[in-house]
C-alpha cells in the first residue's frame, strides 16, 4: 500500500501541466479567463497578481513585468462588483 501512495505522489508531482509550474503552485494560483483578451491567466490568490498567461501552444508562460500591471488592472475591473 505505501509503494502506491508513494508512486502516485511521484506522478502527481512529475505530471505538473495542469495549472501551474510546478504543484506547489496550484495551491496558491487560480485560473481565470480574461475576457478582454480571451486567455486564461493564473492569478495570485492572495496578491491578486498575474504570473502566468496560456500560451497558443496551450502551456504556461511567464507574463513580462510590463505587462503584468495591465493583466492585473484587467483582472481587478473584471472581478470588482457593479
């Protein structure tokens, strides 16, 4: 029983494509689609900052600083109530 926890662990944490980087991640970010420009961001559940975008090619890449203080505006006018 412990040889089967242990490699389902192992696989849980080689296999790391469905949210973030890396596990430990998926705790801490959320995935939200942006609809002003149609793609999933991972955003900071705590700072609300925005890391992560969805690529064309569907994996995640790193949001360039510059652009990071547009996605979390875009994110924060989204979300606010009306």
């Amino acid at each position: 029983m412990r040889k089967i926890v242990i490699a389902l662990l192992l696989i849980s944490i080689i296999t790391t494509s469905a949210y973030a980087v890396n596990i430990f991640d998926r705790a801490l970010y959320k995935k939200v689609l942006l609809l002003a420009i149609h793609r999933f961001v991972l955003v900071n559940r705590v700072t609300g900052e925005v890391k992560y975008i969805m690529g064309f090619n569907r994996k995640w890449a790193l949001v360039p600083k510059a652009l990071q203080v547009q996605y979390r505006s875009m994110y924060i006018a989204q979300t606010a109530p009306k």
